[in-house]
C-alpha cells in the first residue's frame, strides 16, 4: 500500500513541479521582451531627449542672431534719424546761403549803380570842361579879391578831384569785396549741396540696409517659430514615450510579481516532493571566476547599485552568484551577466561605460566579495522597492 502511494504522490509532485517550471520560463520570456521594449523606448527616448537638446539650442542661436539683428536695426535707425537731422541742417544752411547770396547781389547792384552814378558825375565835370576850358576855373581863381580867397578856392578845386578819386577808389575796393563775397558764397552753397547730395545717397543706403535689415529679421523669427514648433514636437513625443515607459515599468513590476509567485511555488512544490530546498544556495561556496568576471561583476554591481549601501551592493552582486549557482542560469558570471533581458544596463549601454572605464573601490570589493562566497542574500531576481513585491528590502531594491 504504501509503494502505491509513493507512486501516485511522486508523478503528481514531479508534473507540478514541471508545470512551475515552465510558468516560470514563460514568465521569464515575457519579462525578457518587455525588458527589450523598455531598452528600445529608452533608446528613442534618449534620441528624442538629444533630438530636443539640438533642437533647443538651434532656438537658442536663432534667438541670439535675432537679438543681433534687432541691435543693429535699432542702430540703423538712428543712424537714419542722424542722417534725416543732418539733410535738414544741410537744407537751413543752404536756404540761409541763398539769402546772404541774394543780399550780397543786392549789395553789388547798389554798388554797381553807384558806380553809374558816380560816373555820369565825372563825365559831366569833364565834359564842362572839356567844353568851357579852363577859362572858368582860371577866371574864378583870378577873380580872388585875396590871397586867402584865392587859397581856398584853389584847395576847393583840389578837393574836388581828390573826392571824386576816393570816390572812384571806394567804389572799386567795395566792388571787389562784394564780388569776393558772392563768389565765395556760391563756392559754399555749392559745397552745402554736395553734401546734401552725399547725405541723401547715404540716407537711401541706410534705408536699404533698414529694409535687408527687417527682412532678415522676419526671416529669423519665422525660422524661430518653425524651431520651436519643432521643439514644442520632440516635448510631446518624449512625454508620449515616457508615458510608455511608465506602463512598461508597471508591466514589469506586474511580471516580476508573478515570476516571484512562480518561484515560490516552484519552491514549494521541491519541498513537498523531498527536493533539496532553496535553489538559490547562500554562502560558503564559491564560483569559478577570474580577473574579467571580477570587472564584469564590479560594473554590474555599480550600474544597479552603485549609489546604495555595501550591503547593497553585496546583495546586487549575491543575486548575480546564486544564479550561476542555481542551475536555472548559465553557469558563469559573463553569461549571466549577458543573459538577454535581465539587466537594463547591459541592455542600454551603461554596463560597457563602466566596464570600460573601471568600478569604483566599493562595488569591487562586493563584487570580489560574493564572488568568494560571502554572499548576504538567496534571491535570485530583484527590483525596484516600490514595486510592491513581497522580499527582503535592502535600499531601494526588494530581493525575491
């Protein structure tokens, strides 16, 4: 009776224990795939966070050339106003040289008709004389009844020609003066109308700039829109793959819950068929390792952990041990360590940044540590602590 038992109890126990393991490999495909689309959405993500970073500084350009070309608008325009104020003094002066040339025609004409005067004066004295002689002039000097009559009518006479040459002497200084003058007034005004000239054409040079100036600028600032429509695009498909990622991350939590759940049963079923226990071991043995599997483990431990405590760190690296261990694994640290979409730092590139670069002091000697044998924890997988997966809590891991 009891031999029929031991049959009966043996073949149930050991497709149960079958069926768990197989509940646990199909879970553990799933997790593998939902790692490798978490990879995949954090790959996007960090080609839209780059894709937004250029985008951003290219807004960031734009806007700073369009500072500029707002700075030199704002200098072509007073330029302009300068150039405007100085045509308008150019125009007073020339209006007020066009009046002091008038008067100065005015003067000359005075001047010139004097001088007609003056001459018609002389020509009737010459001509008196020329037709009475000297016989007068002689007579009224004879006739003096003095000596001092006399004098004084001969110095009268002098005084006369002496008049009319002063006369004659003024009129031709004051003609040339006033011709001076008008010449060198006209010589300004013409110099004020070059310059005229000059400011005008530099006045439509300013314009045309103002105008090349405002049309890059519009430009400019179409092209900042266009940039930060481009900008405002990658914000939203970054918040869009972000979102994913949350659900992806729910996803693997919900997944880990149940591979927990699996592995318990599986532990269970070992247990009530006679099995070995835990088939994680803990402590006291060793795993064969070299120098490589020590670097290997040590980057590991700091990409996952390299911001907890040794504790840690130690644990990080005792689950990597207990499964090459367990014989539901590969059996060395590099394959374990490679197994695809197991550690998300393998999968993203971080993990070969490290390695290349070398572990920091403590992340080696947990690794150097677990690798010895000294292991702290007999999980086999662990996650995030918030998860809400039932385990020992070390940081802000759980280990199951």
């Amino acid at each position: 009776m009891r031999k029929k038992r031991l049959k009966k109890f043996f073949p149930k126990t050991v497709c149960l224990a079958a069926a768990a393991i197989l509940i646990a490999a199909s879970l553990d495909a799933r997790a593998s795939q939902t790692s490798d689309k978490l990879k995949n959405t954090g790959k996007k993500i960090d080609e839209l966070e780059q894709k937004k970073k250029d985008a951003s500084e290219k807004v960031g350009n734009l806007q700073e050339e369009a500072g500029n070309l707002k700075g030199e608008l704002a200098e072509l325009n007073q330029q302009l106003s300068d150039v405007s104020a100085q045509i308008n003094d150019l125009e007073t002066q020339i209006q007020k040289k066009q009046g002091e040339i008038k008067q100065t025609g005015e003067e000359l004409a005075a001047a010139e008709a004097l001088e007609a005067e003056q001459y018609e004066s002389m020509k009737l004295r010459i001509r008196f004389i020329y037709e009475n002689g000297n016989t007068d002039l002689i007579e009224a000097i004879l006739g003096s009844t003095s000596l001092a009559d006399f004098l004084n009518k001969v110095e009268y006479v002098e005084e006369i020609n002496r008049y009319d040459r002063q006369m004659l002497t003024n009129y031709e200084e004051t003609c040339k003066q006033i011709s001076a003058e008008k010449k060198n007034l006209k010589k300004e005004k013409k110099e004020l109308v070059a310059m005229q000239e000059s400011m005008e054409q530099k006045e439509e040079q300013v314009n045309g700039l103002i105008a090349k100036t405002q049309s890059n600028l519009t430009s400019k600032q179409n092209e900042i829109s266009d940039a930060k429509e481009t900008l405002e695009d990658y914000e939203a498909q970054i918040a869009k793959m972000k979102a994913y990622e949350e659900e992806l991350e729910r996803k693997k939590i919900e997944e880990a819950k149940k591979r927990a759940a699996a592995q318990k049963a599986a532990e269970q079923q070992k247990k009530e068929g006679g099995g070995s226990g835990s088939p994680a071991p803990s402590g006291g043995g060793t795993v064969t390792s070299n120098a490589s599997d020590l670097a290997m483990l040590a980057a590991l431990v700091e990409c996952e952990a390299g911001g907890e405590s040794y504790e840690g760190q130690l644990a990080v690296a005792s689950v990597v041990v207990n499964r090459v261990k367990s014989g539901s694994f590969p059996n060395t640290i590099s394959g374990v360590i490679y197994q695809g979409g197991q550690f998300s730092p393998v999968a993203s590139g971080r993990f070969a940044v490290v390695l290349a670069k070398g572990a920091n002091g403590s992340c080696t000697k947990a690794a150097g540590a677990a690798l010895s044998g000294n292991t702290n924890i007999n999980a086999l997988f662990f996650c995030r602590a918030s998860s809400g997966v039932e385990g020992t809590v070390i940081g802000n891991h759980v280990f199951y």
